[in-house]
C-alpha cells in the first residue's frame, strides 16, 4: 500500500518545453489534487477533482491542465514552461473522511 | 475566499522551552489542519480540528480551535531539537468547497541546545 505517488521527483526544464507530473493514489479515494508550494507561501491549489472525469480550478490555475481518466491517477500537464513555474509540486488524496494524504512531491526547475 | 495567516513565520526556541504558533483565519471554515514538514520532504497530518473549543494533543504538542475568534493555535511543550520543522496550518470545508484546503505561509521553528 504505496499511499500517494508521484513521478518523477525532479526534472528539470527549459522554457517553453511541455512535461506531465503523474500522481497515482492506490486508496480509491474521489478527491484529488494539485498544490504547488513556493518559500513563504505555504501550498496554493493549482487544479482538483471529485471524481474520475471531473476536474477544477483551483487558485493558481493559469498554464496548467490536468486531467483524471482514471479514479487512481491525476495527471498535472505544463504545455509551455515558464520560468515562474520552477516549484515543488504536491499532489494529495482524500476520500469521505476528513485526512488529505500528501505525496513525496516532484521538484521542477525551469531555466 | 479564505484567507489563513500564521505567526511567526520563522521562530527560533531553546530546548526546553514553550511556545505558541498561531494561525488566523478569514471566513467560517468548518475545519482546521496543522502539517508539519521536514527540510525536502512530504507534509505530514499532525492534527484535524473538527469544532469549537477542540483541543487534541500528541506528544509536546497540543493543538486548539476557537471557531468565534477565527483561530487555532498549536503549543510546544518542552520543544527538543526532533521538532526542528516547518508547520503549516490550513483550512478546509466540506460540501461544495469539496476539501479544498488553503494553506499559511508555515512556521519555521527551530530548536536550540
């Protein structure tokens, strides 16, 4: 019982190249979702989903897309990366009780 | 929109000592969490506050919420150096808001010999 994963757990990209995060969760939990986490700023949610097929905006949204095929994985997707987009990524699963449970998170550099 | 402010952000204490983390919140949200986190790593659930006046503890470390004053605080017993981390605390409803959590700036603690 692996909890949340997520690939890769780093990578490093140039501006304007395109790249997916995958976050895989084996809990069959229907809550899902995507921070990003940046120093001083604690998480901010980029995009989320209640169900297989559902996804939503969260905060940060702005050059993102997700989607979520299936109920065990959320993918996070960077069509075009901007320097401004160089974070730790952290996706997270919670099902009808009340924890969220965090992946080990994926540290992305845009140069 | 929920808004949650924590202070201090960073705060250095000797072992031994007690010490307050305080987080505010902006509008009713129907529950409170605090994570901590370790340099690199994961966020890891400390506690989920559920009501007013809910107080739970584990270890040196005791967390409450007081819904009316819009704030949680989490208290450091006799802080020793294993609780050097940074901690977040973050809101949440259920509902249409579908657990969304918005998270403070986190609190970098420190602890001396």
């Amino acid at each position: 019982n692996a909890g949340v994963t997520q690939t890769p757990k780093f990578r490093v990209l140039k501006t304007g190249q395109s790249m997916t995060l995958l976050c895989a969760q084996d809990m069959n939990h229907e809550y899902m979702y995507w921070y990003r986490q940046d120093p001083g700023m604690g998480l901010r949610l980029i995009h989320y989903s209640v169900g297989e097929g559902t996804t939503a905006k969260g905060e940060v949204p702005d050059g993102y897309n997700v989607s979520r095929l299936k109920k065990q994985n959320f993918l996070l997707g960077l069509e075009s990366a901007a320097p401004s987009q160089t974070s730790v990524y952290f996706c997270a699963a919670r099902g009808n009780v009340y924890e969220q449970y965090f992946g080990p998170g994926t540290r992305l550099t845009v140069t | 929109e929920l808004k949650v402010e924590q202070n201090p952000l960073f705060l250095s204490m000797q072992e031994g000592k007690n010490y307050t983390i305080y987080c505010n919140y902006s509008t009713t949200s129907d529950r409170l969490y605090w994570y901590r986190q370790d340099p690199g790593k994961s966020l890891e659930s400390l506690f989920v506050l559920l009501s007013n006046g809910a107080v739970k503890q584990e270890g040196r470390l005791m967390a409450s919420l007081d819904t009316k004053a819009r704030l949680s605080t989490l208290h450091i017993t006799a802080a020793v150096h294993d609780l050097s981390a940074t901690y977040f605390c973050a809101g949440g409803s259920g509902g249409t808001s579908y657990g969304k959590l918005t998270f403070g700036q986190g609190t970098i603690l420190t602890v001396h010999p």
